[in-house]
C-alpha cells in the first residue's frame, strides 16, 4: 500500500519512482556504481542504478546502450565509434560497429550482424578501477558548509585500443585509451581520451571527437536548417567551422535551447566564452545533424532536419604534435541523465552536478572589494572584516594592486600586508584583468581574417585588443602570479577577462604553432594555473564558467549599470538577480554587488554611503543576500562608520553563520520580486537538521499577512515538519498528499521575516 500511494505521489509530481523509494537529490546513498560483465564476457555495462551504459568487447569495443533507469527510457538509437581522431590530416575512428540496418532505433538482433570497421582502432583490453582526483585540492573547511567528497567515488573504466587492422604510418605505435568514471548517488557520467605515441615518429593531432552519441529525438520540432549546416556551435566569430575559412554556421536553436529539451546535461572543462552561462560557455558541446552519413535514416520532422547527435569536440584543433614517448590528454565531457521536465528539479540536478564535480564551488566567504591598496586602506578594511566577521578582503580593480609588480620591495609589503591579515583570521588577495587589457603587436592575439592584432569580434577577438597568453607575455604573465603567491602567502586572486576562447593566427609565439593550435594551447595554459591554485588553496573569483577546471565563484548574473540606479530599486532588482541566478547555480557559486560608494555613476541617490545615514536600505540589503546564502562585493573604503552600523553588520553577519549550513544549501524558487507583492525563497537540505529555511520579503508599504503553500518534497520530510518562525515557538504540520504546507506568513511593511523547518 505505501509503495503505491509512493508512486501515485510520484506521478502528481511528475518525479520518477527509484531503487528502495529513494530519490537521488534526495538521499544518493543506495545508487553504488558497478561494472558487470555480461556471463558471455562479450558486453560490460557500468551502472549505478541511475544510469547504465553499456559496451561490447567483441568484435569491438562500443557503446550499445546508454539506459535511463530512472524514467526506464534508452536514451541510444544508434551505435557510432567511441571516438574519432584525425591524425596527419586521415580519420580514424576507435571503437565502434558498422551494418546498423537502421538508425532510428537499436535492438539486439541489429547488433547481432554488426561487425567492425577495419579502418578502426580496435579494443585490446580494458581495466575497471576507481575515480580518481582529477587535480589536487586543498580546501578551507571554515568556509564550506556543504562537504562532499573529492574526488567523487564511483568506479573508472578504461579501454585501451590498438591500432586498426589496415595499419597506415600515422598509427604506428599509437595507444588509445578511453576512460569513462561512473559515480555513486547521481546519473553522472565522465569520459575523455588519452593518446599514447610509442612509436618512432612525431604525429599531430589535427582534432578529435571524443564522445558521439546517435540519440533519441527529445529536441523541439522547429527549423533548424539543411543538413549541409554542418553543426550547431557557439554563435560567436573565431569559431569556426571544419572549413575554418568560413564563417561560422549560422542557426536558430542555440546549444542553451536545445538543453531544455534534451534529456541528458553535458558540459566539458573545456569552458570558455565570457557569458558566465555553462551552456554558451561550453563550445566542445555539438548537436548536430545525423545526415549526410546516414542518408536515408536520419532524424526528419516534416521534411526538416533534427540535431539527434552528440558530438564532445573543440571548435578549432588541438592540432597537437605528440612526439614519440609523449602522450596526450583530451578535454573532459559530463553527461548527466536526466529524469523530469520541470525547471526546479532540472536545476537542482545541475546544482548537485557541480556540488559533486567541482566541490570547491561550495566555499563560500563573505569578502569586501576595498577600493584603495595602500596600507593604511587596507589595514583598516582587514580590521573592519575582522570586527563584524567577514573572511576576507579582496583589493579590487581600481585600487592600484600590482599582482604583476615583482619589485622586491612590493612583494615585501604585500607579504607584510598578508601577516596581518593572517593574524586577524582574514584571507587576502586582488585582482587582474586579462582579456581586454590591451597589448604590444608582438604580444596580441592575431586575427585569422586579417594577420593584424585582433580588436573587434569580426576578427576573432572578443573583448577588444588582448594578449594571446600562449606567447611569451603569457609565460611571463603566469610566472609573475606564481612568484606574487609562493612570496607574499597571500590566498586570493579575482581574475578577471579570463581567457574567452580567442584564436591566435601567430605563427612566433613562443606557446603555439599557429591558428589551428592557439585555442587549446592558450586553454591549456590558463587551466593548469587555476589547477595550480586549487592545489594551494588559493581561492579563485573568476567571471567565467570554469569551475571543472577549479574556480570557485563567478557572478550570479546582474546588470552592472543597475547598481547606478536609485537604492530602492536595487533591493527588488538584486532579489531578482539571486532568484533568477539560483535556477543553475548554488548560491555559492554565484557573486553579487553592493555599491558602498559609487559605481557606474547615480550619485547620492545610488550609493550607501554615508552608511549610518542609509541603515535600513544597508540592511535591506543584508538580509537580502545573508538570507539567501549569497555572498556580494561590498565595495568601498569601508564596512561600517558608526557603532551602530558595526552592530548592524555584524548581526547580520552573525545571522548567516548560525544558520550556514542551510543557507549555503540549495533554494526553491517561491515567488519572484516584482515589487507588487511579496517575494521568496527557501533553501532545502535534507542531510541537515534544519531542513528548510525560508526567507520571505515585502517591498510594500503595509504590511502582508497571507497564507501560501510550501513544497517539502526536497526536504526528505514524507509525514510531520515543525515549522518555526524566526527559529522560536515550532509548530507541527501535517504534509499533504504533496509532500506540501500551507502555511500562514506575515511580513512587516518593506521587511523580511524568516522561518525555520525541522
């Protein structure tokens, strides 16, 4: 009887009915990763009970399901190699079957006439092992509330492939490996290549595929063009086509729709744009058309093609010489199965996502931006964070910091600045801009089009005149940051214009060969610096989405303009900006903006300052953000002016650490800000004692008092909640069939009230 008024909940829910009644967001601890070898040793699946993909072993290695066992949906139509490599201009693909009498669906009795392709790389062997770290991390325990274990355990196939039966000079020697880790408690998957030359030439790798997945048709029935289009990308100029002489495809359905309507997330660590987004920076992503290859078996609606494949590939190369005794690495794709269509819980799948893949996202110190670096400004902001509990100071642009001064005697003073930040328990740290800086004709990225520094997007720049930092400046670039660090101690870096993804047509630098190699090479470089960093716990503000590849915050998403605008629109417009943020995003991972004085102009009349003038707005804002979990550049000279704004401050301050751990957790979107009536979120984590917390606000001028319902269903709560208002006086509540509250709030007139679930 319960198991079925279980799965009658589960359909008003439209959430799917898992292993031993438990859902993955909720409790992921039933969901343990196997490999299993089929009892004719001819297949091996690796499941977790969330997600099954299975592989023959004979006669090659291949991807012949990938199973939604949450929704008991197969996700694969089609077989297609595991991987596919262009070496000295020939294709190669490892793995894979060929004879599929059709592509619309696959069965066993397809598979039992497949046979493989002899021009294919073909599986010599496998090992199945554990996950392993994909760099080291040194993490800040007082800043993390939300633990989770790095690196994520789960189980790690590797298949180790030879060359194809019509051996030819480029493949001599040639080891391909493709590894693929499965992890415990949630349907997300892991896969890259690795190239090993053992043979006795150089050969370059002019690019790779390395996932292709023939998949089901879930993406919308809308134009998206002729098959000759060969492939959705980034809608950017500097991404190229194959034919990189062109310009770049043009479509009406870009990769951020498409994920809307797919069932299954993917993104890689080769993460690049500047839009701050995880789907537009993510240009290695490709849907594309299943046709011409498949000419009478393609995806067709109405006589219009369908992007139905897969593709994990950079835009432009890597073009990578791999010299024998060298190996070489491609970039990493996550796949995450999906299990439902509604926005909340895709978001909270994709916040879990990055909780597990990128765990340090989950640090979250509360830091000052204080505009000015001299001593003085400085030692009064750490003195200031210090009194009303901030973590850390941050020298913002503007300030004057020269993290690229190696003078002996500014490296002296920063260390001396970061002894006494130390001493007072506040991080320290500054800014750099990277993109947009400008930069000297030997030093700029060259345009493709032109031979000249690259200034506009139509020349393959995207934030104007910028260094490419695979050329020697680049070199020098990061060696200073290294050299400021390892000296001075200090433990923070805001990097900001980090690299966007712009080729360099170069053919002197000292880091790339030329067109078809700068992209990856420039990646290549600023990614092993942000390793570099997580490995000595240096924390990393970084407004761009490279989390997979260590950083640690990036902005929530506002308008930097608003924060000119009249005070009391900024309080609506930065509740708005988290709760627009939080759909993607924990509320750690994402930074907002407090104006103290003033930024982009408005004048008095946009500022904070003077602070105890402006205390309630001040306030406002706290509570703003402290009740959400987020945490803001407060930017200015200073944190409070009077005893009674220290006070101010620091009870709010106080306020967020009480109750960190749930704020830090995920959020339920109640109701958006528009000024009209009240607006509200609630964090939910049902591994905590406290396992709700709502905050709740009113921009009116009178006072609410109304009732609304609350969903539990995130809570792990099934009968009872005990719901207390400001943490005083609980109250038990029944669920309803919904796992759902009504429940009565009231709200002072322009105020915030909050409660508590148990």
């Amino acid at each position: 009887m319960k198991n079925t008024i279980l799965a009658f909940c589960c359909i008003l829910l439209q959430q799917p009915l898992f292993a031993e009644n438990k859902d993955w967001l909720i409790d992921g601890s039933p969901y343990k990763t196997e490999a299993n070898l089929s009892s004719d040793k001819k297949q091996i699946e690796l499941t977790n009970g969330l997600l099954r993909r299975t592989f023959s072993l004979t006669p090659n290695g291949a991807t012949i399901a990938l199973d939604n066992l949450m929704t008991g949906q197969s996700e694969l139509r089609a077989v297609r190699p595991e991987a596919v490599l262009v070496i000295n201009g020939k294709e190669y693909p490892v793995g894979g079957l060929e004879g599929q009498p059709v592509h619309n669906f696959l069965t066993k009795d397809c598979l039992s006439g497949m046979q493989l392709c002899d021009s294919a790389f073909v599986l010599a062997d496998y090992t199945v092992g554990e996950t392993k770290e994909r760099f080291p991390w040194k993490p800040n325990d007082a800043w993390i509330s939300n633990t989770y274990p790095w690196p994520a355990p789960g189980k790690r196939i590797t298949f180790t492939y030879k060359a194809p039966r019509k051996i030819t000079d480029e493949c001599k020697g040639l080891t391909v490996r493709i590894v693929y880790e499965l992890y415990d408690g949630a349907p997300i998957l892991s896969k890259w290549i690795e190239i090993d030359n053992k043979g006795q030439k150089a050969v370059t790798l002019d690019s790779f595929k390395s996932e292709v997945l023939a998949l089901v048709e879930t993406a919308p029935k809308v134009h998206y063009g002729e098959p000759h289009e060969v492939r959705m990308m980034a809608q950017e100029p500097g991404y190229y086509t194959e034919d990189y002489r062109k310009k770049p495809v043009q479509t009406d359905a870009p990769r951020d729709y498409i994920d809307r309507f797919t069932q299954l997330f993917v993104v890689t660590d080769y993460a690049m744009g500047g839009d701050m987004e995880a789907m537009k920076d993510n240009p290695a992503v490709r849907w594309v058309f299943d046709h011409p290859e498949y000419e009478f078996t393609g995806i067709r609606y109405y006589g219009q093609y369908k992007p139905a494949r897969l593709e994990v590939t950079p835009l432009l190369g890597p073009a990578e010489e791999i010299a024998p005794g060298e190996s070489f690495t491609s970039c990493r794709a996550f796949e995450m199965l999906r299990d439902a269509t509604d926005q909340e819980r895709r978001g909270l799948a994709e916040c879990k996502f990055w909780r597990m893949m990128a765990p340090w996202t989950q640090e979250n110190p509360i830091f000052m931006h204080v505009r000015e670096s001299s001593d003085q400004a400085v030692k009064q902001a750490i003195d200031q964070c210090a009194a009303v509990g901030f973590e850390m100071v941050i020298m913002t642009f503007g300030s004057g910091f020269q993290i690229e001064n190696d003078s002996a005697s500014y490296l002296q003073r920063m260390k001396a600045l970061n002894g006494y930040a130390a001493d007072k328990g506040i991080a320290i740290g500054g800014y750099s801009l990277l993109a947009s800086r400008g930069a000297k004709p030997e030093d700029a990225a060259i345009s493709h089009h032109t031979g000249h520094p690259a200034k506009t997007r139509e020349e393959g720049s995207r934030f104007g005149l910028s260094p490419c930092i695979a050329s020697d400046w680049g070199s020098d670039y990061f060696k200073r940051l290294k050299d400021f660090f390892n000296t001075t101690g200090m433990n923070v870096f805001e990097n900001d214009g980090s690299y966007p993804g712009d080729p360099c047509a170069s053919t002197v630098h000292s880091g790339h060969k030329g067109y078809l190699d700068s992209q990856w090479k420039q990646w290549k470089r600023i990614s092993s610096f942000y390793q570099w960093s997580r490995a000595n716990g240096i924390y990393l503000n970084v407004p761009d989405w490279y989390f997979l590849m260590g950083s640690n915050k990036t902005p929530m998403g506002y308008v930097e303009t608003n924060w000119s605008l009249p005070r009391a629109y900024q309080e609506i417009i930065e509740r708005q900006n988290i709760y627009d943020g939080t759909w993607q995003k924990t509320p750690s991972m994402g930074f907002m903006f407090v104006p103290l004085t003033q930024y982009h102009g408005g004048g008095a009349a946009a500022t904070i300052e003077p602070l105890n003038e402006h205390l309630d707005h001040y306030e406002t804002r706290l509570r703003n953000l402290f009740g959400a979990g987020v945490q803001a550049c407060y930017r200015g000279p200073r944190l409070y002016d009077t005893e009674q704004t220290r006070r101010l401050v620091a009870q709010w301050v106080s306020f967020y650490k009480q109750y960190r751990q749930i704020l830090d957790s995920d959020i339920i979107h109640l109701r958006r800000p528009d000024g009209q009536d009240w607006d509200g979120i609630m964090h939910v984590n049902p591994q905590s004692k406290r396992k709700a917390f709502i905050s709740v606000y009113n921009p009116l001028d009178i006072a609410i008092e109304k009732e609304i319902e609350v969903p539990l269903y995130y809570t792990g709560l099934t009968d009872k909640a005990i719901v207390k208002e400001q943490d005083k006086n609980g109250k038990e509540y029944s669920l309803a069939r919904d796992y759902s509250i009504s429940l009565k709030i009231r709200i002072p007139a322009k105020g915030y009230n909050w409660y508590i679930i148990e």
